[in-house]
C-alpha cells in the first residue's frame, strides 16, 4: 500500500505562503492539500481560486483539493483549471453525487468524495467503484487544529474491506488531528495519503515531522 503525507495548506503561514510550499516540495511529502471553504456549508472561510494559481505555480507535488462548499457542482471545471489534481467534494454537500463525479472526470481530474465524522462509510458502498478517492474525516470539517476522533479508524477499515471486496483500488484519505502519535495506527487500518496540517507546519523541524509520519 501507498504511504502518502499531504501537508494541509490551512495550518502554513499565509503571510510567507510560497516559503511554506516551498518547503512541502523540497519535503518527503507527495501531496499538498488544500481545504476551500465557503462559509455554508462549514462556519469558516478559506480560499479559493487566485490562491490556488500561486500554490500551482511552487510547486511540483500532486494538488489535492478538498471543496468543503455547497454546491460544489458550480466550481468544478474552474477548480481543476486551476490546478487541482485530485478533487474532493462532500457527500453530504450535493444532491447530485453522480454529477460531481462526472463533471470532475470530464474536466481533467481524479475525483474524490468525503464524508463527516457523522456519516456512515456505508453510504459509499455503491459509490466506490465510481470515485477515485474517499476522504474520512476524522474531525468536524471547517477547523483546524482539532483532536483526532478515534471512530474514524473503524470507518477506515470498513472503507478497505469494501474496496477489497470489490476488487477496487480506490485511495483512502484521512483529514484531522493526524500526527506522528497516530499514524501507524491509520495506516494498518487501510488508509494511504493522511493530511496533515499543524503536525507539519508547528513542527520544529517539518521535514522531519513528515518524515516520522511516513515511517511510523
């Protein structure tokens, strides 16, 4: 299975962005994510497309970009024109699931689909074979900074049971309170790419934190 770090651009230094990006491309980590909020759909407010041409600009690393927004529907084509890679909305953001995945694939990226911490994996069951992705949240989407909640793991692991039984090489993402502390524990339970926000940027030494994260 994969081992995939991918720094959260929400916890960086938005006063020295493009050192911060800098340094995730000169890191271990493959990924950098990147959380769009729109004020609705969660409390907070992030940002959107003339912050993500930049960050496409400095780095190299694959864009991971995760729509925590009503609606996604609406942005799809001008978030991969921006630069997204990977492209995640909500399920619980959208009625038109089916769509979305579609609209994503037509306009040139890899398509993931995320669920809060109140909503069964079961729901995807169906969905799976469609998606590129899944992303577990494993705390309440809109905030950084929060703790790890535990029942995220079971989550994990009933997501990799289903993909195996269906022959599936979807990834398994996890978002929220991840660190060095848990993350062995993620990856046994079935998960590849873990983001990570203040674990990396708070860290005394980054690359460091990243790399402990990999090899926990």
């Amino acid at each position: 299975m994969k081992r995939i770090i991918a720094p959260s651009v929400l916890s960086a230094d938005f006063g020295h962005l493009e050192r911060d990006i800098e340094m995730i491309d000169r890191s271990a980590a493959e990924w950098v994510h990147i959380d769009v909020m729109d004020g609705v759909f969660v409390p907070n407010i992030s940002f959107g497309f003339p912050v993500m041409k930049p960050i496409r600009k400095a780095t190299r690393k694959t864009l991971d970009v995760h729509l925590m927004i009503t609606e996604p529907e609406r942005y799809i084509e001008r978030f991969v024109e921006a630069g997204a890679d990977y492209l995640t909305f909500h399920y619980e953001a959208t009625m038109d699931i089916h769509g979305c995945i579609e609209s994503i694939h037509h306009a040139g990226a890899r398509a993931g689909i995320s669920i809060k911490p109140a909503t069964s994996a079961e729901v995807l069951r169906d969905i799976l074979p469609l998606v590129d992705m899944v992303l577990v949240m494993s705390v309440e989407p809109g905030f950084g900074g929060q703790s790890f909640m535990p029942s995220a793991v079971e989550k994990i692991r009933s997501l990799d049971e289903m993909k195996r039984e269906a022959g599936l090489e979807t990834i398994i993402e996890v978002d929220g309170g991840i660190s060095s502390a848990n993350a062995r524990l993620l990856f046994d339970a079935g998960a590849e790419v873990l983001v990570a926000g203040s674990s990396v940027f708070g860290a005394p030494d980054p690359h460091e934190a990243i790399e402990r994260m990999l090899k926990a």
